[in-house]
C-alpha cells in the first residue's frame, strides 16, 4: 500500500510524509541520488511525493513529483549543487522585529533577492511594532519597500496588531518562512491560527 502524501519534514536521510492525514516515517529509495538531481537532499518540506507505506507507521519515497517551485541555495559545501529549502511554495514571508532583534534593512535586501531569484512573491512583515514609539517611525523606515512595490505588514503578535491582514495574505498560499531568531516568527504563526 501506498500513494501520494506530502513532506512535512525532512532530516538528513529521512523524511515524514502526510499521506491522507497519517504521518509516515520514510527513507529514500537508492534511485534517488544528488547528482541525478542536482540537490544536496533530493527531498524538501512541501514536495509531493509517491510513496510505499509498509501499513507499520514507516514508508519509502518512491519517487519525487515534479515542482512548481523551490526556495533554494547554492549548496555552502558542493558548490555544484543547490540546497532546497522548500518546494510547491508560492511565497516568501520575510518577518523582521522592529526591536529586540532590531530592524536589519541588509538582511531584507537578500530575502528579497532570493524570493525574486526562485519566483516567490515576497511580504514583509515588521513584528512587534508595540516597541515602537510611534507606528508612523516604522513606516518611515520600510517607505522604500513600499515605494518599491513589496507588500509590507506592520504587525504585533502581543497585541493582535496586523494580524487580520497577516491571515488574509497567508490564506490559500503556500508560503515560506525566513528570519531571525527572535523576531517572533512562531508568535505570529500562533496569532494567525
């Protein structure tokens, strides 16, 4: 028995892989190799994959679907190869704080380059904007983003602040996380949901 399911998770040489609600614990099938593929792990959190259910909880990926789409990086050690972050996400959801970590407009810039490399649409979102002395100071600071088109959130997950808007951009969409520790990402994914 088997089917389609989809990586939820990924390790060094296993995966889990939710086939029609149950979690499976899968290894890879030795046809699928690096450097048939080009990656340094031939499977991502988000592909769709064909696997092999031994009806005990454990499985084997059988084969990889093809992608619609992959956050990826050349690979830090096989400078020939890319490290896939993420596959079948349609966006890229860059959250800052605006303090506590503070604001890092550098590390934006290559988020944003990385999601316009891989086709991703971008958001910004600026957590924790309760710090601020007044919402009209981080507004000043993201205006070049704004002007340059990307979509911007100002947000507190204490508060609740941004995050109706938050939800709205996030719904029906696949989508990619990035950012600092500490910026709050897992507070506002809780706020969300």
């Amino acid at each position: 028995p088997g089917g389609r399911g989809l990586v939820v998770e990924v390790s060094s040489s296993l995966c889990r892989v939710d086939v029609a609600g149950r979690v499976l614990l899968c290894g890879l099938r030795g046809v699928l190799s690096a450097a048939e593929s080009g990656v340094t792990h031939v499977v991502a959190v988000g592909d769709e994959v064909i696997v092999h259910d031994d009806g005990h909880g454990q499985g084997v990926v059988e084969a990889v679907l093809p992608r619609r789409s992959v956050l990826a990086r050349p690979d830090v050690f096989h400078s020939h190869l890319k490290q896939i972050i993420a596959a079948n996400v349609d966006q890229l959801l860059i959250v800052a704080s605006w303090r506590e970590p503070p604001l890092w407009p550098e590390l934006i810039d290559r988020y944003l380059i990385g999601a316009e490399r891989n086709g991703l649409a971008p958001i910004i979102c600026v957590n924790k904007v309760d710090l601020a002395a007044d919402l009209s100071e981080c507004q000043a600071v993201l205006d070049a983003y704004v002007c340059a088109g990307y979509r911007v959130i100002y947000a507190s997950a204490r508060t609740g602040y941004g995050v109706d808007a938050l939800r709205a951009m996030l719904q029906g969409r696949g989508t990619a996380l990035a950012g600092l520790s500490g910026v709050g990402k897992s507070s506002l994914l809780a706020a969300v949901q």
